[in-house]
C-alpha cells in the first residue's frame, strides 16, 4: 500500500491513481463496484477524464479496520491504472 497515504483528522486513506483514458477508468470503476459490494463498503471516489481520487475512512469511530486495509488492497490489485 505505498501509494496510500494515511490521513488522521480525520482518520482515512487516500490515493489518486491516473488512468491512460477514459475507457481504463471506467474500466476501473466497474472493477471497483464489483469489490464494494462485495465488502459491502462505499468510500467517497471523485474522478474526471483520467484520473481517481478515493477516501477511505471508517464509517464510525477512529479506526480503519482490516476490511478497510483489504479494500485498498483489492483496488491496488485490479490494475490499469498508471500511478
């Protein structure tokens, strides 16, 4: 997870990933539903033509549990992006 950064004030994970176009991006975010729901789990995702931005935080309390680790994980793993 070195691309993350973990955030306090409040507690989260962030990470901008870059995509080639827009094809790879939406490409990306289907992959990426397919996990949230599967994890039951939603975070705040903003993008424009080529490029991600995603919040992980915990939906209550301090701490970013290992399901929230795992989402971040799973996303590194779909690939297709540049950075």
């Amino acid at each position: 997870m070195t691309e993350w950064k973990e955030r306090e004030r409040p507690l989260r994970l962030e990470r901008r990933y870059t995509f080639a176009d827009y094809e790879a991006l939406r490409t990306f975010l289907e992959a990426a539903s397919k996990i949230s729901e599967a994890l039951d789990y939603y975070p705040d995702m903003a993008f424009g033509r080529d490029h991600l931005n995603i919040t992980i935080a915990p939906d209550e309390g301090d701490v970013l549990s290992e399901m929230h680790r795992k989402f971040a994980v799973d996303l590194d793993a779909l690939g297709g992006y540049e950075s």
